[in-house]
C-alpha cells in the first residue's frame, strides 16, 4: 500500500508552516481583488421557457501577495456548500484564508443546484438532505456511534458532540439539500468545472469527499489545466461503495456499482473503454487487516489511466473518518491503473484525532499546512 515516502520531511515542514501560519493569522488579511463569478450556465428550453442552469457559483480573492501562480479551487462535499472553507462552526477562520496567506488565489465553489447555484426543480427534479442522525454518526461526534473501528479516536470537533451544542447547531445549519441523483451531480459538476477551469486557466483544484467523484473526470478532461488534484477524503471506495453495520461485522459492499470505478462519469483508459461494461472488476479475497476494507479493483490486465498520470495527486486521509478503512483502496486502484498518487494518512504525519470533516475541526490549520506545503514542494 504506498505511504508518504517522505514523512519525516513532511512533519517537519507541518511544524514550521503551523508556526508560520499562527502567526500569519494574527494579521489582517491583504486582498488585492475578490467577487464572484458562474461558470458552465447554458439556457435550456422546458415548457416554452428558457430557464438557465447547470452552473456552479464560484467566489475568489486574490491576495495582495500572490507568491503561487496558479489559484487554488475548493470544491465542498455532500450537503455542504463553500462555507466549509471560509470558516468554522465555532468561529475560527478557515482552509482559504491559510491558503491566501500562503500566496495562493483561492476560488470557493457552491456545487450545480446548491448555495449560491440556484437549484431549479424544472432542471434538478428532487432533492435530498442529510438526517440530522446521520450528520452526527458520520461528522460530529463518530465515536458515539461505534460504526467503524476508527470512529472511537476522533477527538478533534470543535463542540461538545452534542445535538443542541451552539457548535453543533452553527454546523447543522449550514447542512444543505442536494441533487439527489448522484449520476446528475457528477456529470452537471465536471461539466461545470471544466468551465471554471477553461475561464481561469491552470489551476490546483482540491475536492472533499462527495466531489471527489468528479474530481477524477475533470482531471481527465483537463490534464493540461489541471495542475495538481487534491483529494481530501474522495467518495470511494471504488467500485462499490461501504455500508456500516458496527461491530463485529464492520464492512458490507453496497450493490450499486461505479461503472467507470472511480464513479459514474467517463475516464479515458487505455486501452480504450467505450462502454464501462468492457471494464472488469474484481475483490480483494482478504483484507489487509481487520479494520479495512476488502478492496474492489480490475481484473488483470488492468486498463491504465493515462490523463491522470500527468499531473501529481495528493490523497488526505485522516486517523477517525469513515474513509479510513477504505481510502487505501482508491489509492491501489489508481496505482493499478499507472497513476502514483502521494497518500498521506494524517497520524502518520503526527495529526491525530480527526474525522472526515476536518476543515472544520480544532486543528483544521495543521492540515491545512500539510496541503500547502505539498502543493509548494510538487507543483511547478
């Protein structure tokens, strides 16, 4: 399974960039340009009427000390929206203003059909939210829960992990209804993105969780825009995603398959693949340890993915979320596929304690140096 290769080097750096960024947060932040844009809007004719859609809500600043030519482009997870990197339940500033202060232009995006990207019913048809249950099994309070062996090391949420918390409260609020067709969510996002990129030119582009399906086809669609990929946590497992049963019996595949593997939107593979029916699957017959996931990947020989493997991929794990059991598995199934992503688990660098929304937790800002220290070092 490959590893950081370079940890040591890594924690390091994590200290001094921490170091540097609490100082750096004491300061007023200097903008030199910011508003907002749409990208991928087009006019679609329903009853008679022309009703835009398909766009994505994109807001940015520059800073007045732009040190890193290409601009960082945050796209939030399921049920979220652009809040997630602006700031924190509990008041703490967030993932784009470290990266301002880093030198990096940061583009915040609200998902086709969320936030700020009108959702229009004509177009969208239905919507689907997060139970406010779920919400505090998967993202608050994990090791209340018990549904996966990591969830009871999660320490890290800014609140008390309770329901009525005024923490709590500040983040259930922010939860948003979404498209709740998850095949038109990936194909209205890439479209949506590729737009964004084609009006902003190269760019860093880092998905979470839910938008790291369409993080893949983006990179594959724009090899020579996209400039790095950073996947904090992207939806996986590949092919066929985990149900949580809790103890003993930890891990059940979903039937639903990724027909693509990494999702439901087209990558190009070689040899070619024009239906992902020519695509061929198969499971790890034993897992790794007990506390994984059995993996899904290709029958042999494995098609590669030749647009991914021309820019560097960054994959985020942290030590208590859902994805731990199962990142690796996105991880083996890129590295079959020729692609040879960095994988940093976060214990491994010395960041314990979090869980899957970790933007937004105590120590959101070690991690967030973590990214920005690798985008530094990687891409040129």
């Amino acid at each position: 399974m490959p590893r950081l290769s370079l940890a040591h080097a890594a924690f390091v750096a994590l200290a001094f960039s921490s170091q540097c960024g609490a100082a750096r947060a004491e300061e007023p932040l200097s903008i030199a340009k910011q508003g907002y844009l749409f990208a991928g809007q087009s006019l679609v004719k329903i009853d008679g009427k022309d009703i835009p859609g398909g766009q994505l809500y994109a807001e940015f600043q520059i800073p007045a000390k732009q040190t890193d030519p290409y601009p960082v482009i945050m796209v939030h997870g399921g049920s979220q929206s652009g809040s997630n990197f602006t700031g924190t339940p509990d008041g703490r500033e967030g993932w784009a203003q470290y990266f301002l202060r880093r030198g990096y232009a940061v583009y915040v995006v609200d998902q086709v059909g969320r936030g700020r990207a009108a959702f229009r019913p004509e177009l969208y048809a239905k919507t689907a939210s997060t139970p406010v249950a779920t919400v505090m099994q998967r993202f608050v309070a994990p090791e209340q829960y018990n549904l996966w062996p990591q969830a009871k090391l999660h320490t890290q949420w800014p609140g008390k992990g309770d329901p009525n918390d005024p923490v709590t409260l500040e983040f259930l609020a922010a939860q948003l209804p979404s498209i709740s067709d998850f095949p038109q969510q990936q194909k209205l996002n890439r479209l949506a993105l590729v737009a964004l990129l084609d009006r902003i030119g190269p760019s860093i582009v880092l998905t979470h969780s839910q938008s790291g399906a369409f993080g893949w086809p983006v990179a594959d669609d724009r090899p020579n825009l996209v400039k790095a990929l950073v996947q904090v946590e992207p939806s996986g497992p590949p092919v066929r995603d985990t149900d949580y049963t809790g103890a003993p019996d930890w891990f059940k595949d979903q039937t639903e398959t990724k027909p693509w593997g990494l999702g439901y939107e087209k990558l190009t593979y070689a040899p070619a693949a024009a239906d992902p029916k020519e695509l061929s699957f198969v499971r790890q017959e034993k897992a790794d340890s007990p506390d994984l996931v059995r993996c899904w990947s290709q029958a042999t020989p494995a098609r590669q993915l030749p647009n991914l493997q021309k820019m560097p991929i960054l994959i985020v794990t942290s030590e208590a979320s859902y994805h731990a059991p199962y990142d690796h598995c996105t991880v083996r199934y890129l590295e079959q596929a020729g692609v040879h992503p960095t994988y940093i688990r976060l214990p491994d660098v010395g960041i314990h304690g979090n869980n899957h929304m970790m933007m937004l937790e105590k120590n959101n800002m070690d991690i967030a140096a973590v990214l920005a220290d690798w985008t530094d070092k990687t891409v040129k």
